[in-house]
C-alpha cells in the first residue's frame, strides 16, 4: 500500500471539506487509499452475509461482531484499526406482496430470524485506527447487493415524501422502497421493534458521548443498493443532528449507487453544511443510470425525475489489462471488487491505468472470474466458507454449524 502517513493531517480534506477540489482528476494517492479502505469495509458484510436458505442463520452475519474484520482479512497489516460496536438489521417481510426489505429467508422451521435481515454495522476507530485516520472515525457501513434479480426486486420506483427525514415538506421525494427499509419497523422481529434508522442513530448518539472531547467524525458507506441507504442515513444524520454532533463533519462514500430522489431531494441534501457526498461511478456500470423517472405513490398525474446527489467520481476499470477483455456485461462493472481495483489504477481521465497496491488485485476474482489468468493467476469465485458451513462432530456425523453467536442473536 502507498503510503499513508498523510492521511491523518488532512484527513478534513480526504472527507469532502472542501469538496474534492483538484483530488480527483489526477486522483490524490491519499485519497486512493482512503476510497478503497471504505469499500472494502463494505466487502466483510458482503463476506460474512449468510445467504445459505438451509441455514438456521440464513440473512444473519457468519461471525460475531469482534471476530467479522479479522476473519474477512481486515486485520492482519491493515492500517485503518476499528471495533465494531454495533450491528443492525432491516425488515425482510412481505408487505401487501410487495418486497420492503433484502429477503433472504431460511426455509427451516426452526430459522433464528425469519422477519429480519442484516443491514450492516457501525464501528469505531481504535486509539491505533485514530493515529492513521487523523480522529475518532466513526462509521456505518451499509450492505448492498451484486446480483441482478437482488436490485431488479427492490426497484420499487414510485416517490414518497421522507417526513421522518424532513418534518416540513421542502419538496424532497425519495425511492418508496429504499426508504421504507431504512425507516421500517417489524412489531414480530426482535431485531427490528426498531427501525434500522433508529438502530444506528442510537448507537451513532452513544459513540459521540463516549468520544465527546474528542475530534469525531461520521462516515457512512455503502455498494448498490446500500448506498442507496447510505444517502438516506447520512443527510438524515445531517439534517437531525444530536446536541453533541451539530459540527460533526458527516461523509458519504457511495459506490455504484442508484439514483435516491428528486430535484428538491437534491436540494435539500446540499443544503446541510455538514454534509458531503462522492459517487465512484465506474464507466459501463449501468446502476448509477437508474432510475430515471416515477410517480409520486397515490397520484397519476405528474413525473418525477430522479436526480444524483454530491459529487461524481468517475472511473474506467475497463482500462486494466489485469481484467479478461471477453465476456463481460454491463453487471459485471458493477461488483465492488471492480469498483475498488478501478480506484487502484485510475491515474487521471488522460492517463493510464496503472495499479499503485492499495487494493490486492487477486481480490478481483473473490465473487467473480474477471481476471486475466496470464497477468494474475488466481481461481475464480474464490472466497467461500469451508464446506459451505458443515462441520464434523466428534462422533464423525456431519452438521450445518455456519455461524457464531453474537450477544444480540440468539445461538
């Protein structure tokens, strides 16, 4: 990795303080590291999602929230040190037919979670973590989807006013679907009692009181579908900040994001002076395109336009020679793993790609087959759980053991 000794002295200006002026086009090398650190916070969710329909923990994480950096590879020479303090779900029940959540559900009748999927996280900087990050980081990581019937099911595209967002009507209107899951509760789910918006804002309010006499900051991200849930909570958090956070500087790093809302969405997203946004919009993807336009949700007369939010970062991962020239799509410029050798290698918009080593290039492959094997030869596909999750016992039978209690889900 390059490196990063200068990271924590402007780190302010690595997090859209002055809006990326003159970072992006030649990309700064700091701000290379700090993009690729953030997504691949978002790769452990991705690792660690338990989508096995067998499994008795299926939509839950496979490990418990001291052991999920470690074991999806963020520890070992990683210099961004954090603890993950809190994990948080949305609702994955079907409403009126309709999907209000990520759906992944076991087909066992003794399923721990059957109303409930995991969202994400939100960690802290360690004492360590704050050395190289310039201050106490605290941040909230939102799961996405790769695949394309994921993000086709949850394009409910009709608009709905955010008033849990914005109490006065400023003309805002977002994606039905994305805001009933960051604002939906589930009266039957342990885990959601509490939406998955009041689940972070509550543990995002402890962590600025523990570290009140510090200098804090809010970062949240996401991929796909998560940062589309990722601009909801952050000017959410923007625009109902806590009595310790009204100067609190809040980040978006959104990968692969869809469109969120409307002009006056828009709007009133850069009017929160603590706020900043930066899209990474990788070239071929076609995800950031959509959607284009949709009704307000109980009118048939006038459409909305969806329109982006903050600043676009735009990348070109086609360029590598590292990647196979055949047999792509347009979802394959998608995957965060593309999306994060993109940075690697984006020099400027008239220069070459070239990789600088803040991102492993035989991470390309983990949920793929994308790489030239003459240039990197690695597996395809190659990240998964030993023996999908089963486990010999002592006696020499065999069980599904896929996941490690953690303090909020029952074993």
């Amino acid at each position: 990795m390059e490196s990063i000794a200068t990271i924590a002295k402007r780190w302010r200006v690595l997090s859209g303080d002055e809006n990326w002026k003159e970072l992006l086009d030649p990309l700064d090398s700091d701000l290379r590291c700090y993009l690729i650190h953030y997504g691949s916070m978002i790769g452990a969710v991705y690792d660690s999602f338990i989508n096995e329909p067998t499994s008795k923990y299926a939509g839950l994480s496979r490990y418990s929230r001291k052991n999920l950096l470690e074991e999806t590879g963020l520890e070992k020479e990683y210099p961004f040190k954090y603890t993950i303090t809190k994990y948080f779900y949305t609702p994955s029940s079907m409403i009126g037919g309709a999907q209000e959540g990520y759906v992944v559900q076991s087909v066992r009748a003794d399923a721990v979670m059957k109303e409930s999927n995991w969202g994400g996280y939100v960690a802290v900087a360690t004492d360590e973590g704050k050395e190289v990050l310039g201050r106490r980081d605290i941040l909230v990581v939102w799961r996405g989807t790769e695949t394309k019937s994921e993000w086709i099911e949850d394009f409910r595209i009709q608009m709905v006013k955010p008033q849990i967002i914005f109490a006065k009507d400023n003309g805002s209107l977002v994606h039905r679907g994305w805001y009933k899951m960051y604002t939906s509760t589930n009266k039957d789910s342990q885990l959601n009692r509490k939406s998955a918006r009041e689940q972070v804002r509550e543990e995002i309010c402890r962590l600025l009181d523990k570290y009140k006499n510090e200098e804090v900051s809010i970062t949240v991200t996401g991929h796909s579908l998560g940062s589309s849930l990722a601009t909801l909570n952050a000017v959410d958090l923007a625009a109902n900040p806590f009595s310790n956070s009204t100067n609190v500087l809040v980040t978006a790093f959104l990968f692969a994001s869809p469109k969120v809302g409307n002009d006056g969405f828009k709007k009133a997203f850069s009017q929160q002076k603590n706020l900043r946004a930066l899209r990474v919009v990788n070239h071929g993807d076609l995800v950031p395109m959509v959607p284009i336009f949709a009704r307000e949700a109980g009118t048939i007369i006038s459409l909305h336009f969806y329109t982006d939010v903050g600043v676009q970062f735009d990348i070109n991962a086609s360029k590598s020679d590292y990647l196979k020239t055949d047999g792509s799509s347009a979802l394959t410029w998608h995957g965060l793993m593309i999306y994060l050798h993109g940075i690697d290698g984006f020099q400027g918009s008239k220069e070459e790609f070239k990789p600088q080593g803040c991102f492993d290039i035989p991470l390309v492959n983990k949920y793929g087959d994308m790489l030239n094997v003459e240039k990197c030869p690695v597996p395809s596909n190659w990240w998964a759980e030993k023996n999908k999750g089963m486990v010999q016992k002592k006696d020499g039978t065999w069980i599904l053991d896929d996941h490690e209690p953690d303090d909020v889900v029952p074993a």
